[in-house]
C-alpha cells in the first residue's frame, strides 16, 4: 500500500464580492434595435483594435500605454466608453494568460504520466495510486510518439508565456471553429454570421458612484427607463438632450430589484451590459456592483451544532446531518439534477436542486460541509487511459457551476460552507460507514457514507470509527478497536504492551475469564469433595455471584 498523501485542514469559503442581475428587455421598436445594433458595432470594432494593442505590448505594457490606449479610443467614441473598453480588454488578457498557465500545467501532467509508464514494462499492473505499464508494444510506440509532441507543445506554450504572447478570439474560439463544420453546428451560414456579430458587440459601461443613477454612459432610473450615451459618430441619432438615445421599453428587475433601486436613488456605482441572444432573437440587460466581503463566523462556531455533509456527483447531490460528535442523524437525503438538454436547462437543474439543499440545511440552522474538489488534473487522457466513460463522467461534472453558485446562494441565506480535503472520502466512507448505517429498512450507498465521511472531516473528526466489542467472549481474540480511547479513559481497552499495568479499565474484584487454573479462583474449595448435601452447590452455579454478574460497558462516543 503505497504512502497516504498529507490532508489538508478544512476551511471557511469565504464569500461572493459582487451581484449581477438580469432582465429582458420587452417592447423594443425597430428604430431601438438599429441604434443598438449600430452602437454596438461601431464599439467592438474598437474594442478589437484595442485587443490587438493590448497584446502586441505584451508583459512591457504599463499605465502609461494604457492611458495612451484610452486617448486614441476616446475621440471615436466618448471618455467613459474608452475607459470600459480597456478595462474590459485588460481583464480578457489577464483572463487568457490565467488559461495558458492551465494548459501549460496540464501539459506538463500529461508528459508526467507519459514518462512514468514508457519507464515501467510492457503488460506490467498498475497500483491504486499509479498506472502500470503500457499493454504493448504499439500502444508503447504510439504514446513515445505523443510524447515527443507534448513536448514540442509545452516547449512552444513555455516561449509565448515567457515572451507574454497570448491567443485570443473576441467572440469566442468554439463560435469560430464551428464556421468551418456548420452542419454538426446545425446552423446555416446566415445565422453563424448573425451570432458571431452579435458577440463581438461592445456594449457595456462601468459604474461611478456620484453620477446620476450611478451611470453616466447606460442609465437605467429607477422607474425602469433605459438610456445609452451614443458614441461621438453616432450623435445624429440621438432623441434626448445630450448625445442621449432613450429606448422605448421600461425594464424592471425581479430579483433584488430592492437593492438594486436603494443604490440608484442613492447614485452608487452599477455597471450595465446589454447583450443580444441570437438564438432566441432576444435583448437582455445585466446590472452588477461589488459587495463588501460577508462576515463569517469562526469555525469553531460554525460547527458546534453539526453541520451537513454534501457530495456532489454527477447527477445528485448526497446530504446527510451529523451531529457536533459526527454521529448520523435521521436519513441521508438526495437532492438529483439532470445535467442532459441545453445550457439553460442545466443551470436550471442545478439551481433547483441547491435551493432545496439550501432550504433544508436552512430549517436546522447548520452548516454546510463539501469537498474542495478541482478536476482539471484529473480529466487528460493519459491519466486514466482508455477509460472513457469515467473520464466523460468527471468532464460532465459541474464542480465549477456548482461551487460558485452553492457560495453566493448560501451568503443570501446566512449559510456557512466549509470546505475539506476530498482525499480519500468516498473510499474510506464506504469502508467504515457504508455497512453499519445499513439497516432492513434503509440502504445507504456508497456516496451517503462519502457524505457522512465529509462531515465528520469537516468537525475535526477522524472518519474512521470505533470497531464494535468483542462479540465471542471477553477477550480480544477478535483483534483491539482500530482507534482506542486515549490512555486513563475509563471503559478503555488496550493490549497489555500499549499501556502501562495502572492504566486502562479498573480492576474489577473476581474472577476476570470463564477459564480459571485448579486452586486459584475464590471459590476453589468447591472443585473437591463437597460436604453431605452439598453437591448441587457444587454444580449449581445460581449462588455463584462472581460467574453471572452482567458485562457492562461504558459508552464511548463515535467520534474518538
């Protein structure tokens, strides 16, 4: 059995930082559209001859190109829109070089396990821990092949992010791609043509706290009307005083519209977007605005009541409640999504089965317990070889999705999450908790015990229990507990080389086994030759107190 790795201690998930919320926007006329179409146009043009800017400066970009960046972009447009742009241009390179570093890491992983099993013999078995050899000798050529362009991958990924380099597309590469296979697409060339202006608009401002409902480039008032700052071109068009357009709709938001209405009259920052669905052939407006951090409770505090063990799976989500020892209570639950059907789809799935979560911890007043799960090491090929299935199950997964929505959701509740170590959980709670909490009336499966294995993590307790008493006779024939009592515990038992002789259990006056040598129990004139009318006394073992008294051990909680 190869070396367990070192688990880490479990943690507070600290809070969502910002809120962005969205509405439709209903009832726009054909004039309306034309300027937005227009204004967005224009905007990307020059937020893509931006990008372009941006990433020839590479790593030597500094203040002072990013302020001359926004005065070659203002006189096309206007100070404010310029200022969004390259804000928005600066957060999309950083965004891209955080994904070269994955893919860099990724590679490097792969190259890993590749080497170790070219090293190992050809048909030779793998460990639990690590991958054996390859199956033959082509499957072996065909991976030293695989290497060598990894290789030549990395040592190509390394040179662009040492010199900054960085590929992006405004618009996104999977949009782009499908232009060339369109039928597996299932969209004809208009409607790929429609879709990729669409998401190359620009059409997005930043908030400034003091100006007028918080915005001065897209205002929404708080009776719902909506007004864009046209661009330095397109000033022609407006139909309000100031450069303005008004669209006709009146848009209302349903969620948090309280908070959102509170920072408009208040004239605090809140940045727009308006974003066009293709698809759908609808318009849609996001409003957003930074969040102090939400106050959390120290841990010590969080779990004095128990909490709630969470495993998420593919399609459900395992729960069950423990105690402040880490004892079950009650019966596991199952909270199931289907992740098959459309995107919308399944953020809806997902969304519904955390609200039910979230209810139901909610109405115990707990916390939550999940693992601190990242797949993205664990989904290349190389490492789990020709299993495809599992590595489709591990792709599907929405850990991503789930985390942050599960975060921001329960910070709406007052919920705490505690994150653990995902090592060894399932495998450890199928071992140690699965078959007791089996009963005829409840079938726990091996993700209820993962669930059980969290929570216990998440209160500081071991996840391994207390094995039950000898069940033959009173001695350790059957083996010791696989964790003992700390040493002075009353009720404790040790073998006699893991403690010293006056520690453990106190002695009790009597015999202390069933089997006794000739001469040496209290009773022992008994063995001869009893006196007349005395032989049932000698058989009879009623009057003998010391062989029936009842076996009485102290309860020991679960969690020691």
């Amino acid at each position: 059995m190869g070396q367990l790795r070192e688990v880490a201690a479990p943690f507070e998930v600290p809070g969502p930082t910002g809120v962005a919320i969205r509405t439709s926007l209903k009832g726009l006329t054909g004039p309306d559209e034309r300027v937005l179409r227009l204004v967005g146009g224009l905007l990307g043009s020059l937020a893509s001859r931006d990008l372009k800017a941006r990433c020839a400066a590479g790593l030597d970009h500094d203040s002072r190109q990013w302020a001359q960046r926004k005065r070659v972009l203002t006189p096309d447009s206007s100070s404010r829109w310029a200022g969004s742009m390259t804000k928005a241009t600066h957060d999309q390179w950083a965004l891209a070089r955080r994904g070269q570093l994955a893919h860099i890491q990724s590679l490097q992983a792969a190259i890993g396990v590749i080497v170790s099993r070219l090293s190992l013999p050809v048909g030779s078995r793998g460990s639990k821990g690590a991958p054996g050899g390859y199956r033959s000798r082509s499957e072996w050529f065909a991976k030293s092949r695989r290497l060598r362009l990894l290789e030549d991958r990395l040592e190509r990924e390394r040179a662009d992010r040492a010199a900054g380099r960085v590929r992006v597309v405004r618009g996104g590469r999977k949009l782009l791609r499908s232009r060339h296979n369109l039928e597996a697409a299932r969209l004809s060339e208009a409607q790929w043509r429609q879709r990729w202006e669409a998401e190359r608009w620009f059409l997005q401002a930043d908030g400034e706290s003091g100006k007028s409902c918080g915005n001065e480039t897209i205002r929404v008032t708080p009776d719902g009307e909506v007004s864009v700052r046209l661009p330095a071109p397109l000033a022609a068009l407006a139909n309000a005083p100031h450069g303005r357009y008004v669209l006709a709709c009146r848009v209302r938001f349903g969620h948090r519209g309280e908070q959102w209405a509170d920072r408009v009259v208040a004239n605090r920052a809140v940045a727009y977007r308006i974003h066009y669905d293709a698809g759908r052939g609808r318009w849609y407006l996001t409003a957003s605005w930074q969040t102090p951090p939400a106050r959390t409770v120290p841990l010590e505090v969080a779990r004095s009541g128990g909490l709630v063990g969470v495993d998420m799976n593919a399609d459900h989500l395992a729960a069950w409640r423990l105690d402040a020892h880490g004892n079950p209570v009650g019966n596991p639950r199952r909270f199931g999504y289907d992740l098959s059907g459309s995107a919308p789809h399944r953020d809806a799935q997902v969304r519904h089965a955390l609200i039910r979560l979230l209810h139901w911890t909610q109405r115990h007043h707990l916390a939550l317990a999940i693992e601190d799960l990242d797949f993205q090491a664990e989904k290349t090929r190389e490492k789990h070889g020709r299993r495809k299935r599992f590595r489709c199950l591990i792709s599907g997964m929405p850990v991503s999705q789930l985390r942050s929505r599960l975060v921001s959701m329960a910070a709406e509740l007052g919920i705490t999450i505690v994150a653990v170590d995902p090592a060894y959980t399932s495998r450890w709670g199928a071992q140690h908790w699965q078959k007791p909490l089996t009963t005829n009336t409840r079938t726990t499966t091996r993700h209820d015990a993962a669930a059980v294995a969290i929570g216990r993590r998440a209160l500081g307790c071991p996840i391994r229990r207390r094995t039950q008493p000898p069940p033959q006779h009173r001695s350790d024939a059957v083996g010791h507990r696989s964790i003992q009592a700390v040493s002075g515990t009353p009720g404790r038992e040790a073998a006699a080389h893991q403690r010293p002789p006056a520690a453990g259990r106190p002695r009790i006056p009597g015999p202390r086994t069933r089997s006794v040598g000739a001469g040496c129990r209290a009773k022992a004139g008994d063995q001869g030759v009893p006196p007349s009318g005395s032989w049932g006394s000698a058989h009879n073992r009623s009057g003998h107190t010391a062989e029936h008294e009842s076996w009485h051990q102290d309860s020991l909680p679960l969690s020691l």
